[in-house]
C-alpha cells in the first residue's frame, strides 16, 4: 500500500512539472519574445553550459548553502533546545525579540568588513538569516512541551539528559524539520544576493552574468539550475523529515 | 504505607491547590480520591509522586520521607502516558531503559507484558494507530514493567468509551488482587472511585481538603457493580460531593 502511494506522489510530481514547462512554453510561443526563450532553447543552453563550468557553478553555490544551513542548524537548535528552561529563556526570548525583526541582509557591509568578500561572509550572512527562522521555531517548540510528558519520565527517575532525549528533541524535530524546509527559499534568496557581485563563481554570478551579456538562454539556464539547487535541498529535507518523523506520517 | 500529612501546596503564582491534606493508605489497599475539577488532585499524585515538592507538610512512604521519584512507585497519566514519537515497544520499555535494565532483560520483560495485555503484534506500531484502550494498556505495561509495589494513576480510563473503560476497570481490579500493589486512584468518575477502591477520599473544591472518607471494604468482586451496596456507597459519595460544593 506505502509503495502505490509512493507511485502516486511520484506521477504527480511528473504530471505538475510538465504543465509547468508546457505552460512556459506556450507563453513563450505566444509573446515570441527575446526576453522569454522556450523551455527546449533553455534545456540546449542548459547542455551547453554542463560542459561549459555550469556544474562547478552549481557545485559552489551548493557548498555554500548548505554551510550555511548546517552553521545555522547547530547554532540554532541546541539553543532553541534548551530555551526550554525557563532560566535560558529569561536571555534568548530577548535576543530574538530585539534581533530577529530587523532585516539581517542589510547586515552585509558589516559582515564583508569583518570576514572579507569571500566564502566565509557568504555562508555567515546565509547562516545569519536561516539561524533565527530555526531559532524562533525551536524555541517555540520546546517551550511549548506540555509538563504533563515530562512528568511520568521524571517518575522513572529521568535524568535532565534523558528528559532531552526522550521528549524535548524529538517533541521539537518536526517542527525543526518544517523551518529548515520553509527557510530553504530565503536561504537561495540570500544566495542569489551574496553571489551577485565580488565574486566569479556560483550560480548568481552566472545569472548576473548572463543577464549582463543580454544572453537570454543561459540566463534562463542559470535561475533553472539555481532552481533545482532549491528544489533538490527541499526534497532531500523533507525525506530526512519523513524519515525521522515516522511517527507523524503514519 | 503511603501517608500524607497536612499536604498544603501553593503555587508560585499564589494559586492554592491544596489544604491540609491528611490521609494514609495501608499496605495493599486500594483507595480512591475524587474530587471537583481543579481542586488539585493532580497536585496531591505529583507531590506523592516526589516530583512536586508540597509547600507544607509531608509525605511518608513505608516510614520514609519522600523527596524524590522513588522506585517502588509507577506513575500513569491520562493523556500523556505515552510519546506519539516512540513505537509501543519502545514506550513499554522506556522504563526499564530509564532504570538501566539490558537490552535482552527488556525485550523478555515487555514483550511477555505486552502479550499478557493482549498488544502481541502490535509493537511497532505508533500510539495514534492503537484505540484508546490500547493507548492506556501500553501506559500500563510501562508502568508494570518495573514491577512497582504502588501504582498512582491520574484518570487513567477517562478518555475511554463506557465498554472499554470497563474493561480496563475490571483488568484494573484484578491487577491489584493477584499483585497485591498498593494503589492510588484519581477520578472524577462517582461508579469507578467506589468499583476501585476500598476507601474513596473525597476532595472538597480548591484548595482541596479531605471533606470525606468513605469506607467500601465489600468491593473487589467485578460484579460489585451490580450490588445494592455499590449504589449506596455511590449515594453516600455523591453526597459529600454535593455537600462540599455548597
Ligand atoms: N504549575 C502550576 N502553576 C500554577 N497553578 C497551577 C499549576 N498547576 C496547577 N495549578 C492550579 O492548581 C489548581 C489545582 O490543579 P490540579 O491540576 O492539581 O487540579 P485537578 O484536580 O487535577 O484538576 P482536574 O480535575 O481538571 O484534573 C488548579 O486551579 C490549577 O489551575
Ligand atoms: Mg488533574
């Protein structure tokens, strides 16, 4: 039964992504525009562009957004985590009231200063962004864990230790899993931003590059690749979540 | 046994669930405390428990003073007995885990547990894929499986449909004759507090204070139910009841 329903998602998946192209396709026949080639010239500058360095490309923007995501992650969690004690919340509900609205992407002058223009202030200024989405997540997670799960563990003698492996952490995970997904379209937003100037590899740069050559089907193939990158992390996360959160999908 | 002396609990925030709670129960005996809602029955199991600390007074179990979660004793709660995220199995076994038991020790414990509470083939599944009594029967194989001399449960069976609470009420009263544990039983059900216990302690609205003890020493068979004597003793319960709302 699990395998058809697997079969179904899968079918469905093919059937959305051919109306996509197909519709893209009749939009670009119709407006027979320069500025919108059809899905085939893009797919023939895609081929191209694999021999051409697209994959080195793909390869660094990829490296970069998942540090980020991962530097984000193992900040985030472990704090959100123990933001369960009222005495650690008392200093993290502050922190992300006052940091958390302002926009971090304005942060970027500051960050290049400090860790100059390369990787590093790249993946910290990614890190940045999808840290507090994880953050506020978590924290509202694993404040929100009832006492009464606590309790029987604390009759069986439960060490504060256990009380996090037994209830805290997985209690949170789903709701983790769900931010990590949610903060992967910022998180290529971001990337687009921070590859667009100072640097000569990643995918923004070939976009910006592209698009400064008015090369209109590499530029196509640059935001589909970039798309994928997108698509390809959404995926493999939300497997990670249907793995580890069984319990949620039975 | 367990003996409660001048319970008096105030929560921080100045909420008072408790009021001079004084009651004792003697070794194998099975008593019962119902009480309206909020007048701090889950309060009174947590501080017998030792995971609540009272604001005055104390609780002795077996000539000691109780000041932390103790081995002896099993804790069942109503709604969240179990963890949605773990498997039955691993629920059962939480326990023994906890406590350092070995891996080959719990699998023999719980899944002759399991199978005596008719859950055999049900160990992988999750807790939302089992009906509520099969929920509550995981919850008390947990609880079981450490063996514990005293049993405190918080409305175990209230989320329960009549037939299946039953069931587990019956199952509930054989466990306590051919285990001879020491029981202590919230309810806010008038039939189950009088089926179950041999001393039905009634709480007076909150802060809770002891308005009544209601001595049953006929119950123990499980078609006590249908006896005039149970009626009466369900009368005279639900007469301090009433008294003490007034
Ligand atoms: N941690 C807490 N902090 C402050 N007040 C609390 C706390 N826990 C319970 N109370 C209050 O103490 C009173 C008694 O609570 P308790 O849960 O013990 O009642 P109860 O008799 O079990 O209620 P119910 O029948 O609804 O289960 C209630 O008024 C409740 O709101
Ligand atoms: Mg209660």
């Amino acid at each position: 039964m699990q395998g058809s329903k697997a079969e179904l998602r899968w079918w469905s998946y093919l059937i959305t992504a051919v109306a996509i192209f197909g519709l893209w396709h009749l939009v670009a026949v119709i407006l027979d525009s320069i500025a919108l080639p059809t899905p085939v010239t893009v797919f023939f500058a895609f081929i191209a562009g694999l021999k051409d360095g697209l994959i080195s490309h793909l390869l660094i923007s990829t490296l970069r957004i998942v540090y980020g995501i991962a530097l984000a992650f193992s900040l985030a969690v472990p704090i959100g985590l123990v933001s369960h004690e009222t005495r650690v919340d008392k200093f993290v509900a502050p922190l992300i009231y006052m940091l958390y609205p302002i926009p971090h992407i304005v942060l970027l002058p500051v960050i290049i200063l400090l860790f100059g223009i390369g990787d590093l202030s790249k993946i910290i200024l990614i890190a940045m962004i999808v840290f507090f989405q994880i953050l506020v997540t978590t924290r509202d997670a694993s404040r929100n864990i009832s006492g009464n799960y606590i309790y029987p563990l604390l009759s069986l003698g439960a060490s504060k230790r256990e009380i996090y492996k037994h209830v805290i952490l997985p209690a949170c995970i789903p709701k983790i899993l769900t931010a990590m997904r949610i903060s992967v379209g910022t998180a290529i937003a971001v990337l687009f931003f921070v590859e667009s100037f100072a640097t000569y590899r990643g995918l923004g740069y070939l976009i910006m590059d592209a698009w400064s050559r008015a090369n209109y089907p590499d530029l196509y193939a640059a935001m589909v690749t970039m798309a994928l990158l997108g698509f390809g992390i959404y995926v493999l996360l939300d497997r990670v979540e249907r793995k580890v959160c069984r319990w949620v999908y039975v | 046994m367990i003996e409660a002396k001048s319970l008096t609990k105030t929560y921080p925030d100045g909420t008072g669930a408790l009021h001079d709670v004084t009651f004792d129960i003697r070794d194998g005996e099975s008593c019962s405390v119902i009480g309206p809602s909020g007048c701090g029955k889950t309060t009174l199991l947590l501080i017998c428990s030792g995971i609540l600390r009272p604001t005055e007074g104390r609780v002795v179990i077996k000539g000691t003073d109780v000041t932390a979660p103790s081995k002896e004793l099993a804790l069942i709660f109503q709604d969240y007995g179990l963890f949605p995220w773990k498997t039955v199995y691993e629920n059962a076994s939480l326990g023994l885990e906890l406590r350092g038991f070995g891996k080959r020790e719990r699998k023999r414990i719980v899944s002759s547990l399991l199978k005596d509470l008719g859950l055999q083939g049900f160990e992988k599944y999750y807790p939302k894929q089992l009906s509520g009594g099969m929920q509550q029967r995981v919850a008390f194989a947990r609880a079981l499986a450490l063996n514990p001399k005293i049993m405190l449960m918080d409305e175990p069976l209230s989320s329960l449909d009549a037939l299946t609470r039953e069931n587990l009420q019956n199952f509930l009263l054989q466990l306590w004759r051919q285990k001879r544990m020491t029981m202590l039983l919230v309810t806010h059900s008038i039939e189950e507090a009088v089926f179950l216990g041999s001393k039905v302690i009634v709480l007076s609205p909150r802060p809770g204070t002891v308005i009544k003890t209601v001595d049953n020493p006929q119950m123990g068979d499980s078609d006590y139910r249908t006896k005039e004597v149970f009626f009466d003793k369900c009368r005279e319960v639900r007469q301090s009841l009433d008294g003490g709302a007034i």
